[in-house]
C-alpha cells in the first residue's frame, strides 16, 4: 500500500485534528513552519512527547524534501512547469513562453491613461485648501502655462502641485492628490446621457461606477440605456471658511437678480425689501434707495458693497456664478444662500405629491454652480437645458426624496415642507433585481402550507415586500425607506438563521427538536431529499413515525440543512455589505449612449489613490483586468494551444470579474462559453482578511480538484490599503500582507499552480514628469513575486508590458492590443 501523499499539516502521521487546531491557532498552519520548527517548541505548544515532535517535524521536511538536490534534479523539475500564454507570441516569448505554474506573477501598471473625459467637462478641485470651479481645459492651460508640459506615451502631461480632488477612497468620500493631469487627442468619443440630465462626454475607456450585482466600475463602452450610474450623496469639504447667514441669504438673492443694472436687486416682495434694506444699513452703514418698478420694488446698491460683491458686482444674468467661499462654508450658510436664491427666483409648487422645487438661469457657470452646491449638503438634482426665443437657458430641479431635504431652508416668503415620497429618483431597476434575487435565494418565498415569519403572513400590506416579491414592481424605482426595510428584513432573517444554525449545532438536539428547526427554514425543504437519496414523502414519514433505525440517525440530514443555512446566511452577509455601499450614493440612470466625432483632447486626472475623482456637469464619480480574464480562459485550452487543461480560482477584491469578457474571449477561441464560465470559481473579498481567508480556502478547492491550475488574486492589495490607513498602520499592514504572500507562494509552489496577481500603484511625489507611479506593498510583493510586469499604455490605442524583474529572463518590453476578442498582436 503506498504512502499517502502529505500536503498539510493534518496529514501528518501522529498529528489528529486537536493537535493540528493546536498547531494552527500557534501559528503553524503549513508543513514550512513545522520544518523550521524546534522539537521544544512543537512539545510545549501541544502536549505531545518530544519523540513525537521529532517525527512531526521530519514527516514535514520530508514531504517538502528541503534536502540538496543538484541541478539536474531542479532541471527536471522546471521540465515538469506549464507556460500558460496570454494569446500574443511576442508577449508569451518575453515571459519564455507564458505565465509559469509553480510562481507567483505580479503586474502593476499606471493609471490615468486613455481614460479620458472631453476638454469642457467641469472639473471641482482644491488648490491649497481652496475650492476651484473649471474645464479641464482652462485648467490644463493654467497649468500648462506655469510648468510646461511633456510629451508621454501619446500624449501630454502636466504638472499639478498642491492640487486635491473628492473622490472615493478608504471606503469613503475624501480629498485625495492628483499630481498631474495627462491628455491626449482622439477622433471620436462616447456622449452619455442620463434622466438626471448629466451629460458625459469621455473615451469608451472611461470608467464610471454602476451596479450589477455590486457596486463596480465598468468601461463607458459597456454602458447601455437603462443601466445606472452613481454619484456622490455628499461633497461637503473641510477647512471651512465662515459666511454669515445673513451674508450668505444677501448673496442667494443677488446671484439671482437678472436686471441690466448690476448693482440693484428687483424683487416684488415687501417682506424681502424690508429684510434687504435693514441688512444693507447693518451691514454697509447706509441706506439704500428704493425705487418701485411696474409691480415690483428695486433696490440699489453703492460702492461699500460693491467692494464686498468683488468680482461679483460685475456679472449680467449670463455670467452669475456662486461665489467661492460658498463652497467651503458651513452647510447652515450654504442653505442660507439656496434659500435666498429661492426666494429671489425660485419656483416652489404647492401639490406635495408633484411639488418641483426649481431654479432656472441662462448662466451655465450658476447652473453648474447650484448643481455642486446642492450636493455639498447631499440633495441631488436634475439638470435640463431648455430653448426659448432668446437662446439657451438651464433647470435645476429638486425631486424625489431630496426635496424633504429643504423643508429647513430659512425661506423667508415661500414653503416647501415636503414628504419623502417614492418617485423615478432613487435606487433603480438592476439594484430592485439584485435584492429580489437575494431574498429569493435566502428568504424568500412559502413553504407551502407553513407559513414562515418572512413570508406574505406577516408583510402582505408592506410596500417592501411587494418590491420583494411582486412582478409588477419589478421596474419600479425604490425610494430609501423602502430600503431601509428591506435592509432590516435581511437582518432579522440572518439573525433567524443564526438561532436556527445554533439550535442544529447542539451535540443533544432530539428529533422533535429538530423538526422544529426544521419547520420554521426559511426555505422550501424539498431540496434536502434528492441530496440524501429519499423521495419527498419520507420528511413526513419520519415525522410521524420516527427515523428508521437502519437509516442510523438524523446527522447527515442535519449536516445538510447546516450547510444550507450557512450558504445562505452568506448571501445575505454580502447584501448586506452592497446594500451599505448602494445607500452611501445616490444613483442615475442612463438614457442614451452615442458615439460622436470630437478631433480634440480628452483629459485625465492621475489620481493614485483611489484612481476616481468627481467632474462633470452634475457630480459624477469618474474612474481612471484585461491579462487576467485572458489567462482564466487560456489556461482551460490544451497543453499544446498554450494552456494547462486547467480550471480557475478568481479572487476578487474589487469587483472586477465579469462574465461578459470571458465570454467574449471565450468565442473568440471558439470554446464553450458555458464551460468555460463554469470552470472558475469566483469569490467575492470585502476587506483584507476576507481576502487572506479565501486564499486559505483555495486550497482545499485544489485538493478536490488538482485540475485548478491558476489562481488569481485582483487586485492584491486594494483592501490593504483601505484597511491599514497613515504611515503609523504600515507595518502591520506589511506584516499581513507577507503573510497573505507567503500562503500563495506555498499554494504556487506545494500544488504546482500559476499564481498572477494584480497590484495597484502610488504616486512618487518627487516626480512629476514621466510616470509617477510605484508599485504597492514595497520589497514584501516585489520579492516574493518570481516575475514582475509593469503596464503602461503605448502608441495608437496599445498596451505596453515592461518585464523588470525575473529569476532568469532579461529585462524587455512588448506592445499588444485589447481588442473585444481579448489580447491581440500588434
């Protein structure tokens, strides 16, 4: 009889499962450990005799064989790797003939590039702590003519110290740094726009945020009518600076003032004229002149507040703007301000269940303006440009829940006191499909005539449950109450499964007790019988009558409602975790994509941290895994066609997998998309130890199934960098992250596996010219990744990949393409 073939600590001979658990919460969870281990330590940690440390330490070194071995001997065994291509010649020539099996292969590349957004696209940044409002054009030019420009890779680059854009990052809405900005020119672009009236003008490159089943950041290519589209709930910034209420209420009115005369405020209300001339007396030291109007008043104004309008005083109805240090006042100064806007040319409806909220002005700077604005104290708004017999003008409009947003604007002649009622406005149709289908999955539906808890018995008259469970609210749009009940029925009902999951774990639980478990699943039942080998019938039977004796006892069936309630008490874990994501923005939807003719440059923010940043018209999040959905379908191919014969492992960090692409490439290679699709196993990771947890877990995937042949972690390092924030965290995020490493290289090596994995970059702020981008995780990634690429895009649309570091092939680069088919030759 042979030897059983050792591969982890439990299958040491003399180590049982106590002292395998005892070996692990000590630290030695893999053969490596126990190798370098001492007899001593082993003994103390255990309570096994040092003779039997001595052979559990032996057992590991040698089925590790960490014995010498000659030249020849490792020759034969790099004989035994597989090259896995990437489907371009010159790319699997550099590498010596593909990705290799039993290594860890890390890429990296820049961000920024060829993901552009057209030259009039408003961007809002911080320079030195204060807020700005342009184009990324006139911002380029600032820019430009301070510090040059240098060509890059197609394009141009700039330099912009000091600059800060909002954008996601760390799991949250912050400043981050933006150290250049790159453009380059293209023939055509894709135009987006949306219900809410944004228009997005950018490359197909582009990224922008969406949900399909989670959040996730998609090519604008990808996009199509229908699909959603997320922004910001709030902006609101630090460093305030502190306008006084009544300043700020003065300020609303003027912006909204739009008579010839651009030092005068016309209004009809005695009320507003009475408040506005005991401000200026207050305020300036005089009183100003009133003159009546046809059936309204005007008040003109001198040269004390003239000085504080500043460059104010000077605009017409086409050039108002708001004025900068709005912007990073206090939110009680910011409404200060709407509300004098409002009452001074706002339109407030009076039907509570239609009221608009509205403000409309033919300056596109003040409609840009008040869209910021607004979100800076988290109201969203829709943005419509109309035409009438003088020319363009734009609406701002506050619908859906936002309006109750407004009831406390200090409004001094106009009401708004809205209810937060459902409208077209709030989470849309693929965010309504995801959480049917979750509930669906887990708690949804009757167990025929035993009613459950999370069932019609109990929520029949709940407009929730109706979104849960009714065909014809499948389209309609959700508003955050429904939400928020929703998101209390998913906690009720993983608590349920808890109870229920501890109640089946009682080494004494009787027979009755466990039907009574049983009974209240939140699930039908049937699908128990087929795994078990028992027809539908014998349930009731063994109720009645008792488990027969010859079926022994009820464990087996235990185990499987067990599992089952795990699996599903999974599911409602990571809604729970999409459904946090999905309430910290708000969310628009698309309406029309075209591709239209541009001849002129598109621009980008090198934004390292995050790679996103708000812009636009109306705020936007705007985004800056091509090799790795290739190698997961290469790698199924044969031996002979450049691959393994293999299947996948497809650790996700940031929701970057998508089905479509692999089974796009998978066409294009004339394969099964089917099985293609389901020979690799995806896993969701939410933070950093989830993520060290599935790589763990991987493992025993391997050994059900030796055909997995490559495991890919994307990306490596994002949940690192949001788990373990400031200088003070980076050693024990560099600690973690060596012993994440440590167990792919184990998996690579033990199993003979391709390990490839994705990395993000940060900026270098002493270079500001060329590529200021370097790989995260330092010397731990760099040194325990056997071969190291670097991306970068090329000339006419390609890709550039830069070999910089392997154990035995010279340093080299080549240019290939990313085509709808997958990778391409030049």
């Amino acid at each position: 009889m042979s030897k059983e073939k050792i591969t982890s600590v439990i299958d040491i001979p003399g180590v049982g499962a106590a002292t395998a658990e005892k070996l692990q919460e000590g630290g030695y969870a893999d053969l490596m450990s126990i190798a370098v281990a001492s007899a001593s330590q082993i003994t103390e940690l255990t309570g096994v005799g040092e003779a039997a440390a001595r052979k559990i330490i032996k057992a590991a070194r040698d089925a590790l064989s960490m014995g010498f071995e000659s030249g020849v001997d490792l020759l034969k065994k790099r004989e035994q790797i597989i090259k896995i291509s990437t489907g371009v010649k010159a790319f699997d020539a550099m590498l010596g003939g593909g990705f290799e099996t039993g290594s860890i292969s890390e890429v990296f590349g820049e961000f920024g590039s060829s993901k552009c957004v057209s030259k009039d696209t408003p961007v809002f940044y911080f320079n030195d702590g204060k807020p700005h409002r342009e184009t990324f054009e006139e911002m380029y030019s600032s820019y430009l003519n301070k510090f040059g420009e240098e060509a890059y890779e197609g394009g141009y680059v700039v330099k912009t110290p000091f600059i800060e854009v909002i954008g996601l990052n760390n799991n949250d809405l912050n400043r981050t740094e933006a150290p250049l900005i790159y453009r380059q020119k293209v023939s055509k672009i894709l135009e987006i726009k949306t219900k809410r009236g944004r228009t997005i003008r950018c490359t197909k490159q582009h990224k922008l945020l969406t949900f399909k089943d989670g959040c996730t950041w998609l090519s604008a290519g990808s996009f199509q009518s229908g699909d959603l589209i997320a922004y910001p709930r709030n902006i609101g910034s630090k460093n305030k600076t502190e306008v006084t209420d009544d300043d700020a209420y003065f300020l609303g009115l003027f912006v909204a003032e739009g008579t010839k005369n651009p030092l005068s405020i016309t209004n009809g209300s005695t009320v507003i004229i009475d408040w506005l001339v005991r401000y200026v007396e207050r305020r300036f030291g005089y009183t100003p002149k009133v003159r009546q109007w046809n059936n309204a008043y005007i008040v003109l104004l001198r040269k004390e507040t003239k000085n504080f309008l500043q460059e104010l005083s000077k605009t017409n109805a086409h050039s108002k703007f708001v004025p900068t240090d709005l912007f990073y006042s206090s939110e009680k100064a910011i409404k200060s301000f709407l509300a004098g806007y409002l009452d001074g040319d706002g339109t407030i409806t009076k039907e509570d269940n239609t009221r608009e909220i509205l403000a409309t002005t033919v300056s596109k700077q003040l409609s840009i303006d008040l869209s910021y604005l607004y979100m800076l104290i988290g109201v969203g708004t829709s943005y419509k440009i109309r035409q009438n017999t003088y020319g363009a003008y734009y609406q701002l409009s506050v619908v859906g829940e936002d309006k109750a947003l407004l009831n406390d604007l200090p409004l001094k002649i106009k009401i708004i006191n809205s209810k937060p009622l459902n409208s077209w406005y709030g989470y849309g149709r693929d965010i309504v499909e995801y959480l049917r289908q979750t509930y669906k999955r887990t708690l949804g539906g009757n167990r025929g005539r035993v009613e459950k808890e999370p069932g019609r018995k109990n929520n029949d008259d709940q407009t929730f449950y109706h979104y849960l469970t009714r065909e014809s609210y499948r389209n309609k749009v959700m508003n955050e109450k429904t939400l928020l009940e929703i998101t209390k029925q998913f906690l009720v009902g993983r608590q349920r499964i808890d109870e229920m999951i501890h109640n089946l774990l009682d080494e004494n639980l009787s027979t009755e007790r466990f039907f009574e478990v049983y009974d209240a699943l939140p699930f039908a039942a049937n699908i128990f019988c087929e795994r078990l080998g028992f027809s539908k019938s014998a349930i009731q039977n063994y109720r009645s009558r008792g488990i027969p004796k010859n079926n022994g006892n009820f464990d087996p069936w235990r185990k499987e409602v067990i599992r089952e309630l795990y699996v599903r008490r999974s599911l409602l874990e990571i809604a729970l975790i999409n459904i946090k994501n999905v309430a910290f923005l708000k969310w628009d939807s698309v309406e029309t994509v075209q591709e239209i003719g541009y001849d002129d440059y598109v621009y980008d923010f090198v934004v390292p941290n995050g790679h996103n940043f708000v812009a636009g018209n109306m705020p936007t999040l705007m985004h800056n895994s091509q090799i790795a959905h290739q190698l997961a379908v290469n790698v199924q191919l044969p031996k002979e066609k450049g691959g393994a014969d293999g299947k996948v492992i497809f650790l996700d960090s940031e929701s970057t997998f998508r089905p479509e692409r692999i089974i796009q490439m998978a066409k294009a290679l004339d394969l099964d998309s089917d099985t293609v699709l389901s020979n690799i196993k995806v896993a969701r990771a939410f933070n950093s130890d989830h993520q060290m947890l599935l790589a763990e877990k991987s493992e025993e995937l391997i050994k059900q199934d030796p055909s997995i042949k490559l495991l890919i972690v994307d990306s490596l390092t994002s949940h690192f960098r949001a788990d373990f924030t400031g200088r003070g965290m980076l050693a024990d995020r560099q600690q973690k992250l060596n012993k994440h490493m440590h167990v792919l290289m184990r998996l690579a090596s033990t199993y003979g596996i391709c390990v490839y994995v994705t990395n993000q970059v940060m900026a270098r702020p002493d270079v500001f010219f060329g590529d200021p981008t370097v790989a995260i995780g330092g010397n731990i990634v760099g040194h325990n990744s056997s071969t190291r690429i670097y991306l970068r895009k090329g000339k006419k649309g390609s890709r550039v990949a830069k070999l910089i570091d392997s154990p035995y092939l010279a340093d080299a680069e080549v240019a290939f393409m990313v085509t709808n088919d997958g990778l391409k030759e030049v």
